[in-house]
C-alpha cells in the first residue's frame, strides 16, 4: 500500500466505531431528557463545538475520557454507558434543574401537550392567542407568568375535559426524569402497525428499538414514535419486574383481533415485550403473542400453564362466541407481550 495512503488503519477504525456509538447515546439522551443540543450542552458544561462533534462526528473523530466523565456525571449515569452498544437505560438518569426557568417551563409545557395528543395550535386557540405567540411560550423565547399558566389550565381543563393543575403541567420537582414514575415525562416508543406484523422477529424488534431521533423522525413509516406518558411503563408481575424500559412499544390492533368492543381496529396500545423468564407469571389480562409458525394473536388470557410439565398458554377472545380458543405451547411462542394500557386511556 502507498505510503501516503488515507485509508484508516485498524486504530482509527476503532476509534471511529466509538465515536459512532457515543452519538447515537447523545441523541438517545437528549430523546429521553427531551432537551435541544444547545440546551443540553449548557446544563453538562461543554461548548457548542464539541456537542455538535458528538452528535455528528467525522471520520477521525475522537472522544476523551475526560468529555465522558463529565456528561456522564451531570446525567447520573455511568460512564461506560456512553462507549457500550445498546438501549437499555440506566435507572439514575435525570439532570438538574436549568438555571433558565423559561427554558425549563417551555419544555414541560410541550411534554405536557404531546403526552396529552394536542396540538399547539389547539391551545393557541383555546387561548385566543396566535399560534406564533403560545410557540414562544413552548420555545422559552418568552417567560410564562402567573396570569398565563392560568390561562393554560384552563384551557388544557377544556380540552381534555378533566381538572388540570399547574403541577400537572410543570411538575414540582427539580429534576428531569425521564423513567417510570416521572410527574411529566414522556418517553418515545417505536410504533409497530399491523402492516409491520409480517416481518416481526426477535431480530426485528431489536432493530425497532435501536435509537432513533423523535426531532428528524423516521423515514420508513413503520418506523414512527409515539410519544407516551412514563408513568404507564411501570409494570410490576408477581413482584418482578417484567422486562426493562426499552422493552415497549405502541401496538396497533388490526380488524381481525377481534377485540371488541374492548379493542376496534386503529386502537393503539401499550405493549410490553416480556422475556420467557416471567412468562408464566400472566395469568390475567390482553396479550399478543407471535408464533413460530407466523400467526400473530392478540385475545385475552384465559389459562396460564406455562410453569407446567407441559407448558402452554389458553388464549380466549374478548366477548364469549367471538372467536376461538387457541392454546399455544410455550415452544410456539417467538414473542409474548403483556398489552397493560390503551394509549388514550385504560383498557
């Protein structure tokens, strides 16, 4: 090979394939702390020049140990997180509370919007304020003060015809958190569409949940997000914790489910991918399962025998005479997900 060749050696490939991984967990977290770049570098104590290198990083770009240590200290998580391939969340993530309150307020005010499925233009209007002036309020280019956080209740009350509070929108405490049992958090899972359901594998929902960026959203439509409220994804069976956090998707029941009138096709709902370790704990309640042989089911569950000498489950339509009972063996079984929550409210 030439001397002056610029083709990278094994080192810079190395470093290249780290540089790679850290960007995708920098976007990872500014999805989960639903924080902009500038806003996020602000908070950690970098420059805007080496958050930029980190999002996108060129060919030869490295990233010290140094830079980690400190990201990794002011999101509470640990630093090998940032080099390790993977989506699975550390538990302590949060960052504190910024020093700019309209920058935090704005962003609690659209998490609290998109959680709820409006549209800015919706409480503009409710407001009887212009589109461009409530975007402001969300963009924190402008301080929201105590007459319009009343206005804001009001308006969110009316639009989803239920009491809402100033906490409900701004939270109380002075963290972001975005895991299971955060005031207002909002956390981004792949959606997966009855067209999708023919091409499910235990490999393809591994590539559904890779890290995405909910800003840019997703070229393939099956791709798309759905923005839910954490605090449904805190499922607990039989004491155990049935999977981690990026275990969930948005699921849409197909026509031919026969779930009514519980469940009509276009319904979504939260579903939890469970590992075959706590299978056998369901013994109640709507799951989807995917077979080995390709048929996908969603029903309800009527028997549980999975921890059994001869291991299967008994899966019953929703209403009696709706359809059949199908009884799967566990050796059937390629995905099982437990399907806790409709995302427009409770099964």
């Amino acid at each position: 090979m030439p001397a002056n060749s610029t083709t990278p050696s094994s080192n810079d490939d190395q470093n290249r394939v780290s540089a790679d991984i850290v960007a995708a967990k920098m976007h990872l977290l500014l999805d989960l702390l639903d924080m902009r770049p500038g806003h996020f570098a602000d908070q950690v104590g970098i420059s805007p020049a080496t958050m930029s290198r980190l999002q996108r990083p060129k060919p030869k770009t490295t990233v010290t140990r140094k830079t980690l240590t400190q990201i990794a200290d002011a999101v509470n998580i640990p630093v090998d997180w940032l080099t390790t391939e993977g989506t699975e969340l550390p538990l302590s993530l949060s960052i504190g509370r910024s020093e700019d309150k309209r920058e935090w307020d704005g962003t609690r005010l659209r998490r609290f919007r998109e959680r709820n499925n409006l549209k800015s233009a919706q409480v503009a209007d409710l407001m009887e304020k212009g589109r461009s002036s409530y975007n402001r309020y969300e963009r924190a280019t402008r301080q929201i003060g105590k007459k319009i956080r009343k206005e804001l209740v009001q308006a969110f009350s009316k639009l989803l015809n239920r009491t809402v509070t100033e906490v409900d929108i701004f939270g109380v405490d002075d963290v972001v958190l975005p895991l299971p049992g955060s005031d207002t958090g909002s956390f981004p899972i792949p959606r997966v569409s009855v067209s999708l359901r023919a091409e499910l594998t235990p490999e393809r929902m591994d590539e559904l949940k890779a890290p995405f960026h909910p800003a840019t959203g997703s070229r393939e439509p099956d791709r798309a997000i759905q923005y839910v409220d954490s605090r449904l994804m805190k499922r607990v069976v039989g004491g155990k914790l049935a999977g981690k956090i990026t275990d969930f998707y948005a699921l849409e029941i197909g026509a031919y489910d026969r779930m009514e009138p519980k469940l009509v096709a276009g319904d979504w709902v939260l579903a939890q991918l469970l590992q075959e370790s706590v299978y056998h704990l369901l013994d109640e309640g709507l799951v989807a399962l995917l077979t080995k042989h390709g048929r996908f089911l969603v029903r309800r569950i009527e028997r549980n025998t999975l921890a059994t000498a001869e291991p299967s489950i008994l899966l019953a339509p929703y209403q009696e005479g709706a359809g059949a009972y199908i009884s799967v063996p566990k050796d059937d079984i390629s995905l099982f997900f437990h399907l806790p929550h409709r995302l427009d409210g409770p099964l």
